[in-house]
C-alpha cells in the first residue's frame, strides 16, 4: 500500500485521511476544555490506531478506559485487556511485528513490570506508542506523580519524550507516530508525562478537526520484514547470534544495537521538524537559568515570575525530548549561564546527571530542589535554591532529596 | 558539525555507527559522499565512477527485489538486470562485474557459501572471498543493510554504495534514496556516458582484505 495513495478517502468512521503536515500545521483548531486523560482519547481518535492493548494501573486507567470507548465506537480497530504489563507490552510486540499501529498506557510499577519489553522493542525496530502517566515507582507506595520511572526508560533505546502540559500531550501523541514511523528511525515512543498534574487537571487544548485522521501505518516501509519465524529480528528471539559464540556473531550482535543508537540519532532531525526543536528556550542570556522537562517546567515558569517581581532575571530552558537527548542545544543555551537550576519530581535527579554530562563546566549545575513523589513543588523552593545560588539569604524549603 | 568522514575500511573490528558520529542522511533530491551531502546528479557521476573503477564490482540485490511481491518490485528487479548488464558491457576484460544476491536475512550456519550468496549478518565473507572492492546494495530491508554496510566498513576495504528506497544509508560510503525504478536505469546511462574515461584502480589493499 501506498500511504499517499489513500489521502483525502475516508475510513470507516467518515474521517478523511489527512496528509499529516496539513493536519497537524495547516487545519483550523478548536479550543477544548479536557483532562489530560481525555485529551489521550482525543489524540487517538484521530491517529489511525489499529490496535490498543490495556491493562489497570493509576493514573493511567482512566485513558485507557476511554480508549475502550473508541473501540466501541469504531475508531479502534482491536482493543484488549492484557494478563499484566507485562503481558500487554508483549502483545503490542506481537500486533507490531504484524505490521499494525500500536497504542498502549502504563505507569509508575507497571512500566518497571514490563520493562524487559522495551529494549526488544527497540532491538526488533517496532514503532509502538507508550504512554507513561508518570508515577512514583518505589517503596513506601505512591501513586503520587514522580518520574523517577522516566530514568530508567532512558537506556532502553525508545524515543523518549516528556510533554509538559495538555497541548503538548495532544499534539506530540500524533507527530509521535510520525516521527517514530519514519523507515530511518522506525522505534517505539515512550512518550511521558506527569501523572495526575497532565492527567487529571483540565485545560485548554486546541484540538484538530475530529473528521480528520492521520493517514494509516505502512509496514512495508519498516527497516525489518515483518513477522518472519525465520529472519531477524523475530529469529532472534530463540537463536541469538551471540548464541553462536563466534567472532563475527558477537561482531553482528553489537552492530545491530549500534544501529537502534543510530536510528535513535536519525530521529533528531525529524523531532525537530515535527516538535518545533526538541529544547524550547526563554531569555537564555540572563545569568541563571532553570533548565527541566515535564511540569517542573511549569512551576519553574512560575518561579520566574515570582523572581522578576523581584528584579531578578532567570531564563529557562525546557528540555522537550530525552532521546533524543538535546545535547548540543543545551550546551549553546546554556554557555553563558553562571547557574543551572534544575528542578525535578524524582529522588535520584537524573535530569540534572544528564545536563552536567552535557556541558562544561558542570559545577555551574544546581541539582535541585527535588521532590520525591506525593507532593507538587512549590515554586517557592525553587525561588530558594536560586536566591541560594546567588549568595542571597533564603529560607530553606525543601532539601534536595538526596 | 562533524569531522567524521565515511571512508573504506577497514576501519576497525567494530566501527560506530555513522549517524552517531554526526553523519546526517540526505533530503529527497540529494545523495551523501563519504557522508556529505551532496546533489543528487553529483552522487550518481560518483557512483558510476567507482562502479568503473573497481576491479571486481558487485551488485547485491536483496530481498525487496529478489522476489516479485508487487509490481513494483517486479519493475526494479528487471532495472537491477539492465544495470548489471550495462556495467558488464562498461567494464574492461580485466574486470569482472558480479552480481550476488541477498535472498534473506537467516544467520547461515555453519558456514555461508560465498559464490553464491551475501548474508547481512556476515558479508564480510562474501567480500573477500570474491575480493569485490565497489559493491551496491538494492532491495535490502534498511535495518539489515546498515548492519551490512558497518560490517563491510569494519573489515574490509571495499566502497560501499546503497541505493535505497527509503531515506538513504549514511553507512555507505555513497547513497541514494527514493531509489525508483528510473533512478536505477539513470545510474545505468551513467555508467554508458563514462565508460572508457575511467582508469581501473591499482590500489591493493594494505590489509589485503578485499584486494
């Protein structure tokens, strides 16, 4: 099949398959007050998915819920309950390896059952979509949003994107599926955000005409055949080339993750056509700067404006994709800052690890305030941990979590 | 911007993948030398001029052109003959213009036989066993070429070119993409429009790996 060949008929539901630049750049927008949850249903209602695969888990149960309700009402072609998380990443690879269009949600635990899945995923070039409602993952239980969940994503060689707000979560939802379908790139999208602060607040989102949909996947553009017992990558599965333990197997094995990295690399380019950059940047030239991703994006927007009514200039920098990972955008934003504060929902602070990796002179980087799971943060910290960085006397809110 | 250049091999047991040392693949109308973009004309003058330069250049044909699974491929395979002949017909008698196939992608246990056939997961055998030194992929799954084409880079001093029907092949020393039926015949005429102004190469290999 032709995907250019089908554009401008319509499906089954009376959606016109719709060139995705025009759909996504061209076609009026209408204001829509949603949760985040239902701003998933309507992204999916008009992305062509063939198969969504479910299971339970806070807060992401909501969203798949809803994806029920397309499925009911047609715009889903499969829908199913899977055993686990586990069990549901599994049979999305299955229903990728034949060739459809994926959907699934997971969070917080449920992310940490399925995760020997991703890498596979990964390994065998399949374009599913995740997303991950972000939660916390570790023991005192929270379902609270925290991203720690996020950082183990990063090395799994998934696209790894992490949407701020609503608006971002709809848009990125669909010019994700074009992106990781791209025959160069052609990798599952775990596409994060914070749970219940995204999920379950509403707000404005400027949706797409619902009578428009993405044109649909085409698997015969994929960089492997699909299902094949006995080619690579479904071979693989039972007869690894290291199995063979000879020099040019392992030579062939290392080659084949090598190219997951670079098909990761290739992405960049089409990331940054679709999503407008993969960093966004606001007054780069003051001398500090708050540099994060998700919504400790948002409380750091607010953060400056408490800063200015002050005098105080702080920039930021909101780091949109993850793998991607904008190393060289953060290094030009950031060349001229005397302090990075990095704000973070999670304990560990891989955010900031991955910035000062990333630049010189990486002692310039704050690695906080952190929150650990189970509250929001106060812009009020991070105001503190600036005010701190800059010699002026601040009462201390919040420790670092670490 | 990168300083890496995509060079024949060999470059090392295990080389980086192209796209992570910087190399970007070209956009519709363009091809890469060496991992620079270039014009698309340009990229095709080059080709022909490697093709006709080399002592023993191989064109290897894989899967998506192998097997006449639409009419599409049915067309391009005959293109890939005429090309094959064309560059029979360009070539001196001292050269010897081959064409191998690439039938599937199964790991080939114990051992592959190289007259025959080329394998993704070990092409390197294939290449020095007929000592080709210019090959062209056509009709691979991307995925499995880019193993091809890092292997080959890897260990062997052969020049690399793949002509692609998706976005191109930054592991080849020189690719095309879009690859069409027309495409493949344009880079036939060229072969027609240079032959007998290029010098066959003299080189041999330090390593001996393809020489």
């Amino acid at each position: 099949m032709d995907t250019n060949s089908v554009i401008g008929t319509t499906n089954k539901k009376g959606q016109v398959i719709t060139d995705a630049r025009r759909m996504m750049f061209e076609a009026p927008r209408t204001p829509s007050f949603y949760t985040g949850s239902e701003v998933i249903k309507e992204a999916i209602r008009r992305a062509n998915v063939d198969v969504m695969i479910a299971y339970p888990i806070t807060p992401q149960s909501e969203a798949a819920a809803l994806i029920g309700e397309l499925f009911a009402e047609g715009y889903v072609k499969e829908y199913f309950r899977g055993e686990s998380e586990f069990a549901v990443m599994s049979e999305c690879a299955g229903a990728a390896f034949g060739g459809a269009r994926v959907f699934t949600t997971t969070a917080g635990p449920g992310t940490m059952r399925a995760m020997e899945n991703f890498p596979m995923w990964s390994g065998a070039r399949l374009p599913i979509q995740m997303i991950v409602t972000c939660r916390g993952i570790n023991s005192p239980l929270s379902i609270q949003p925290d991203t720690l969940e996020i950082a183990y994503l990063l090395n799994t060689g998934m696209l790894v994107w992490h949407a701020e707000t609503a608006q971002d979560f709809y848009d990125w939802i669909l010019k994700g599926y074009i992106v990781s379908e791209e025959p160069d790139v052609h990798l599952p999208l775990a596409l994060c955000c914070d749970g219940f602060f995204v999920t379950h607040t509403k707000d404005m989102v400027n949706l797409t005409p619902a009578d428009m949909c993405l044109p649909p996947y085409d698997p015969y553009r994929s960089p492997v055949p699909c299902m094949d017992m006995e080619c690579p990558p479904v071979r693989m599965m039972r007869d690894p080339f290291v199995m063979k333990s000879n020099y040019i197997s392992y030579a062939t094995h290392a080659s084949w993750q090598q190219e997951v990295w670079a098909a990761v690399e290739r992405s960049r380019k089409h990331t940054i056509a679709w999503i407008d950059g993969l960093i966004e940047t606001e007054n780069v030239d003051a001398d500090v700067l708050i540099v994060s991703s998700g919504t400790a994006v948002s409380q750091g927007r607010e953060a400056i404006r408490l800063l200015a009514d002050e005098g105080i200039r702080v920039g930021l920098v909101k780091v949109k994709s993850l793998r991607p990972w904008p190393g060289q955008e953060i290094r030009e934003a950031t060349k001229n800052a005397k302090h990075i504060i990095v704000p973070e929902f999670n304990v560990v602070g891989w955010m900031a690890r991955e910035i000062k990796a990333s630049i010189p002179n990486s002692d310039r980087v704050v690695c906080g305030p952190r929150v650990g799971g189970g509250m929001t943060m106060p812009p009020e910290i991070i105001v503190s941990e600036i005010k701190n960085a800059l010699g002026i006397r601040s009462a201390a809110m919040a420790g670092r979590g670490s | 911007m990168t300083q890496y250049k995509v060079l024949p091999g060999p470059e090392h047991f295990l080389p980086p993948a192209a796209a992570s040392m910087g190399i970007r693949l070209p956009n519709p109308g363009e091809g890469h030398i060496n991992g620079v973009i270039v014009p698309e004309e340009q990229a095709y003058e080059e080709a022909a001029r490697q093709f006709l330069m080399a002592k023993v250049p191989t064109i290897f044909p894989g899967p998506l052109v192998l097997w006449a699974w639409n009419e599409k491929a049915a067309k391009k395979a005959t293109a890939v003959r005429h090309l094959y002949e064309t560059l029979k017909e360009c070539v001196t008698p001292q050269q010897h213009a081959m064409l191998i196939p690439m039938p599937d992608y199964r790991p080939k246990y114990p051992k592959i036989n190289p007259e025959v056939e080329i394998n993704p997961n070990h092409p390197n055998l294939t290449i020095w066993h007929n000592k080709i030194d210019c090959c062209m992929f056509v009709g691979v799954h991307c995925h499995q070429a880019n193993l091809s084409l890092k292997i080959i880079r890897g260990g062997t001093s052969c020049y690399t070119i793949a002509m692609c029907a998706q976005a191109g092949h930054e592991d080849a020393m020189l690719s095309f993409r879009d690859a069409s039926v027309e495409k493949i015949m344009k880079l036939a005429e060229w072969l027609r429009k240079l032959k007998g102004t290029v010098k066959v190469s003299q080189m041999v290999s330090k390593s001996g790996a393809s020489n």
